[in-house]
C-alpha cells in the first residue's frame, strides 16, 4: 500500500504535484531527445553542402515569410516512388545549416528538396508571378509582389549572416563585409530563384551520381 | 476591467467575470480563426482569391488559422474553464484575481498582435510555434502568470485532495512551458526574425517533440481536465473510477512525450528515436482509452439527459471523437501506414477530427452549461443549441470523410509505380484530382462555422448585458477539510 499512500501525499501537496508532472514528463526528453542533440553525425555537412551564400539566405528567409513550407516538403523519403519523382532521398548532412529546418508536414504542392536545376530561372520567374501560366492545374497562389521589392530593403543581411555565424555557420569575413553588395541590384524573386536552383545540390557526389 | 468588488465582500466569493470574459473572447476567436480556415480552404479552390495581396497569400492565412484555434480560441476556453473549476474544486477565490484579469487581457493582446504579425511575415515556420521571439517572450511570461494563479489557488484550497481536473490543467501549464521554451530558443536578428538554436534534423526532433506534446498537453491534457470536471457536474455523476483517472493521468503525461518523432518517419534523424516513437505511440492508446472509457462510463447511468440537454450531449459525443482521433494517430504512427499517411490531406483529417470532434466540441458543451449558472438566466435558446449540435456533427463528419478520401487516394496514387517500374500519375494530375474532395471540405468548414455562429449568437444573448451571479464557497466536508497538521 505504499504506492498508494506515496499517490497521497502527492494529490495532497501542490509542490509535489509540480514537481511530479515535471519529473515525469520531462524522462521522455530526456532520454530521446538530449542523444540526438548530441550525436555529431548530424552536424557533419555533405561534402557538398556548403552555408548559404548572402542571396540564397536572402531568397531561403522569404521562402519562409511568405509560408512556402506550408505546402511543399523538402524530404525525399527513401522509397523507390519518391527517389523516382524527386531524386536521391534526403541525408541529414544536407541540412546542417538549415536554421529552422524547412521539412514541412504536408504536400499539397511537391516536394521541393531536389527541385535545383530542374526547371530554368524564367521558368521560376513566370510560375512565382502567375503559375497558371505555365502549370494550368495549378493551386499555387501567384506572387506577383516579390518580382516588385528590391532584395536588399530589409538591410538585415549583415545582422542576419553575423547571427548564424554566432550559431556555428562556418561565414568568412569577407562574405560578410559583401553581402550588401551581393544583393545589389537584385529583386526578391531574383534571390528566391537562387535559392531554389541550389536547393538538394549539396549531396556527395558519388550519391548524386 | 469589471472587478470592481470591494476587497472586503468579494473575499470570498467565486472570481467569475473573468470566466464570462475569457469564453467571450474565446468565441471570438473561433468565429474568426475558423473564418480563416474556411477561406484558404476556398482558396485551394479558387486560388485567385488572394486577389493579389500577400496578407491574404495561403502560406500567410494557414498559420494564422492555426494559430487563432489553439491558441486563440484552445487557450482563451482552457483559462476560463480552468479558472472557473479550480476556484470551485478548492472552495476558494482564485488567487491574485488581478493577475487573472492581467493574464486574460495579456493573452487576447499577444494573440491580436501575434495574428498580424503572422499576415506581415513574421514567423518562424515551426508548426504551432510561429510566432516570433518577441511573441515567445511575451507568451512565456503570460503562460507563468497563469501557472502563479493556478497553482496559488490550489495551494490555498479549503479541501484536502487536489481533484483529477487540475491535475491535468496542472500539467497543461507545466509541460507547455517547458515545449515552448526549450522549442523556441532562437537567437533574434530584427523584431520579426530569429533563428533557431538548432538546426536542421535536430531542429526537426526538437520541433515535433514541441509540435506533438502542444497537441498532447495543451488539446488533449488541457481538455482533459475540462472532461473531468464538468463531465461529472453536468451529468451529476461522479467519475466512475477515480483510481483509472490517476492511473491514466501518469501513464499519459510519461508515455506522450515520447511519441514526437512519428511525424519524421521515413527522415533522416535516427532510425532507434522513429521506433521508440512507434512503440510509445501505441503504448499511449492505453491512457488514451482508458481516460475515455472512464468518462463514457461516468455518464453510464444518466443517458436519458442526452436526450434533453445539448450541452451533454457535446461533451459525450467530444469523447466518441477523442476516442477515434486517439486511435487513429497510434494507426498513423506505423510505418507502413505512415507511408501513405505522411504529407496528405488523411493528417489534416485526423487533425480535424481531434480538433472539431473533440476539441471544439466539448467546449461547445462546456460553454453551453457554463454560461447560463455565470449569469444566473436560462440559455438563450436551446432549440438553437441543439440545431448547432447536429450542424457541428454534420460538418465534423463530412470534413473527416472528405480528407480520408482525398488523404488515402494521395499517398496510394503518389506511391504508385507500374509493372516496369515507372510511376503511374504525374503529382499535378493527382493534385488535380482532389478538387472534389475540397470542395466537400469547404462545404464541411461552412456547415461546421454556420453552428459557431449560431452559438456566438445564443451566448452573447445570454451573457451580454447580465453580472456574474455571486457565488460562495459551499462549507467543506469536515473529513475532506485542511487540518492544522496538514502541509500544502
């Protein structure tokens, strides 16, 4: 009956109680999810995966304002279906930089992880502005206002790169200092587009081969 | 602020005008964040109706929706109700009611901000975390607020045994604290962005222990302890075996937390945490029932109030549906059912099902008894009452049927590949297909938002306008009541 009289105490004493619910729940966390922030082996980048240049953080960061992984993946599943439609599955080396990660939760558009290369930059242009022009079906909505705002108006690019830097991303000094420059000139969609064309090219070759 | 009791009477009475505010603006937010819903599921129809603007751009609206249901319409119900029983479940006032009115107002501001900010840009993209580091912090500070008025109730309680209802309210507010906390820590860049702590495969384990333990302690835990109070209340029944409720609350609270990663099948993060996920996924069904069958059975003996009383019958059907959602996810979290499951519309089925079916529906019950003993009146209109029962049942339905049918065709039809090996449809041609099936979801979303309306309509006439009733705490069974020995 000790069990019991232990239960007791504990539905008897608010202290015990918080202190209980947080002992419990916090085991599961403990136990499955402090490894798997530990484990190096998903630090390690691809050999071809490289941190995002200034323009594709720029494109990468609006593909996230405006909610893109809301409707598209990018995690090609290790099944013969998807490889087949997407290409190589996806490693976790070819995410390391990825802050957040942008695997997204459902596919009401494609997958998007190997869509670099796929489709040409004016391809891009035209189905972000209008996808019906080029996709009929499409559900896409357009985006018309990233083909209007210059890339650099936001001006975080340096703050942005340095604060990826303080996390671990591997920036140079001197990829910093010309960042500014880099976007200069460019349109949102512009830097979108870059970031979409490099997107899944960053796996180890033999494997891509 | 409508408090204004003198400090001298209102000792000990009930701080109920909060509650009658909270549910207020609980409704709200549902008429509005199922508004939402609603209109982006048109736009997946029609996919002009952002008529250019990017506030209204479906990437924006979804977030939005989603954000406004949980936490707008979820956590505004859970902290009236919570309020509501944990003063008469400890025979006192709640403590700090300032705090109260501060923690009530706080969260409608963060929510009103946090949405536009979401319409403007500014979002992390973790599901159910989007709102930026301002927003963190702000929910953060609010979320403890609510922990000092909760738990400073209880500690102050006239009655020995702490019930089963804030038990469960208890670890709402523990668990969630610590998911968004540990989830959102990011280091800021500008006021509307930030970026993770971790990133890439440990940022999606980190993520869906947060997204999965959001719905686990705040949609099933946080409603959880709605059903164990008011459950037994309105059927006037006590619950029908006290000890499975102890017994399921630690099962539940260890086993949920584990079962984050069966949304990351088939991903790159490591294979031993996907199968401890499924087995701790299946493992959860035990509480998961048990808490169900024990509220089934709590109202074994009182089936003829179903008959006329709409408010009970929300509740009892909410648990049908908790019991189907809380069976169907273990299902989804194999594998080989996953395979198909992952990534189409069957998710946001299932979603559904757990948050209109069960969610949504024991609120609706829960507000229909609630509002009538807050201002000492009749419902409004119980006619009305028990048409939105058979509107919110209709649209639960249809909305389910509509996504295991446009869920189950995507996953088989993109997996599909021919004798020799080469797919068997293009996506656009299954994208395509699916037309019907959101067409019957949109017609599922405006029958189920046509009976929140209408229970918009019913309570507002039967609480706009009218006080809290004055409410004392009963005197305290003398076996149950705090002696001088005993620690609290």
């Amino acid at each position: 009956m000790s069990a019991l009289s232990l239960h007791k105490r504990i539905e008897e004493n608010t202290g015990l109680l918080i202190f209980g619910i947080l002992l419990v729940s916090a085991i599961g966390g403990l136990v499955q999810i402090l490894p798997v922030l530990n484990q190096k082996s998903l630090q390690a980048p691809s050999t071809n995966t490289q941190p995002y240049t200034a323009v594709e953080l720029t494109g990468r960061d609006i593909y996230i304002r405006e909610g893109c992984s809301v409707c598209h993946s990018q995690q090609v599943r290790p099944l013969i279906a998807e490889v087949e439609r997407y290409g190589p599955y996806s490693r976790a080396g070819e995410f390391v930089y990825d802050r957040p990660f942008l695997w997204g939760s459902k596919r009401t558009g494609p997958d998007l992880h190997r869509v670099g290369g796929k489709f040409s930059d004016d391809w891009h242009r035209i189905h972000l502005i209008d996808p019906r022009a080029v996709i009929p079906e499409s559900i896409m909505p357009g985006y018309p206002w990233l083909a209007k705002r210059e890339a650099h108006r936001a001006g975080d690019i340096v703050a942005k790169m340095t604060a990826l830097r303080t996390l671990g991303t591997p920036y140079t000094d001197e990829q910093i200092a010309q960042a500014e420059a880099d976007l200069e000139g460019l349109l949102e969609i512009d830097t979108l587009i870059a970031y979409l064309q490099m997107l899944g090219t960053g796996l180890d070759e033999e494997i891509a081969r | 602020m409508a408090t204004t009791h003198s400090s001298q009477d209102s000792a000990d009475i009930y701080e109920d005008t909060v509650v009658i505010r909270l549910i207020q603006f609980s409704v709200l937010w549902a008429v509005i964040a199922m508004t939402a819903g609603v209109y982006i599921s048109a736009e997946l129809l029609w996919p002009t109706m952002d008529f250019g603007q990017f506030w209204l751009s479906f990437g924006r609206l979804r977030p939005l929706h989603t954000n406004g249901i949980i936490f707008g319409f979820g956590v505004s119900a859970l902290m009236a109700t919570a309020f509501y029983s944990v003063q008469r479940t400890s025979h006192v006032r709640l403590f700090a009611p300032k705090l109260a009115w501060f923690c009530a107002y706080a969260w409608q501001l963060i929510i009103l901000l946090g949405g536009l900010s979401l319409l403007a840009g500014w979002t992390s993209t973790k599901e159910y975390a989007e709102l930026e580091w301002p927003f963190d912090i702000a929910i953060a500070v609010v979320w403890v607020l609510f922990g000092v008025v909760f738990f400073g109730t209880i500690a102050r309680r006239k009655i020995r045994p702490i019930y089963i209802s804030n038990w469960f309210y208890g670890a709402l507010i523990i668990v969630i604290a610590m998911l968004h906390i540990v989830n959102n820590l990011a280091i800021p860049v500008t006021f509307g962005k930030s970026y993770s702590l971790y990133a890439g495969a440990q940022d999606a384990v980190v993520q869906w222990w947060y997204g999965h333990n959001a719905v686990g302690f705040l949609l099933t835990g946080g409603f959880l302890g709605m059903m164990y109070y008011f459950l037994p209340k309105h059927s006037g029944r006590p619950i029908w075996s006290y000890r499975l409720s102890v017994v399921a609350f630690w099962a539940f609270t260890y086993s949920y937390i584990w079962a984050g990663p069966h949304h990351l099948h088939y991903s790159a993060i490591p294979e031993w945490v996907q199968s401890l996920a499924v087995v701790m996924s299946v493992i959860l069904l035990a509480p998961s029932w048990a808490t169900m069958i024990n509220g089934i059975m709590t109202v074994s003996t009182a089936w003829e109030k179903l008959r006329t009383d709409p408010a009970l019958k929300f509740i009892v059907l909410s648990l049908a549906f908790y019991g189907l959602a809380t069976f169907e996810g273990p299902m989804m979290s194999f594998p080989s059912v996953n395979v198909v499951s992952h990534f189409t519309d069957w998710t946001i089925g299932h979603v559904h099902s757990g948050a209109l079916g069960w969610n949504a529906m024991i609120t609706y019950g829960t507000f229909y008894f609630m509002a009538p003993r807050l201002v000492g009146v009749p419902l409004y209109s119980v006619r009305l009452a028990n048409i939105h029962f058979w509107l919110a049942l209709a649209g639960t339905m249809l909305y389910i049927v509509a996504m295991w049918g446009a869920g189950v065709s995507q996953g088989l039809l993109w997996l599909s590949v021919d004798e020799i090996g080469e797919l068997s449809f293009s996506f656009k041609d299954i994208m395509a297909s699916m037309q019907p099936f959101y067409a019957l979801r949109l017609i599922a979303g405006l029958i189920f938002l046509a009976g929140t309306c209408l229970m918009a309509y019913n309570l507002s006439k039967t609480l706009v306008g009218r006080k809290a009733v004055v409410v004392k705490p009963p005197p305290v069974d003398p076996a149950y009541a705090i002696g001088k020995e005993a620690a609290v």
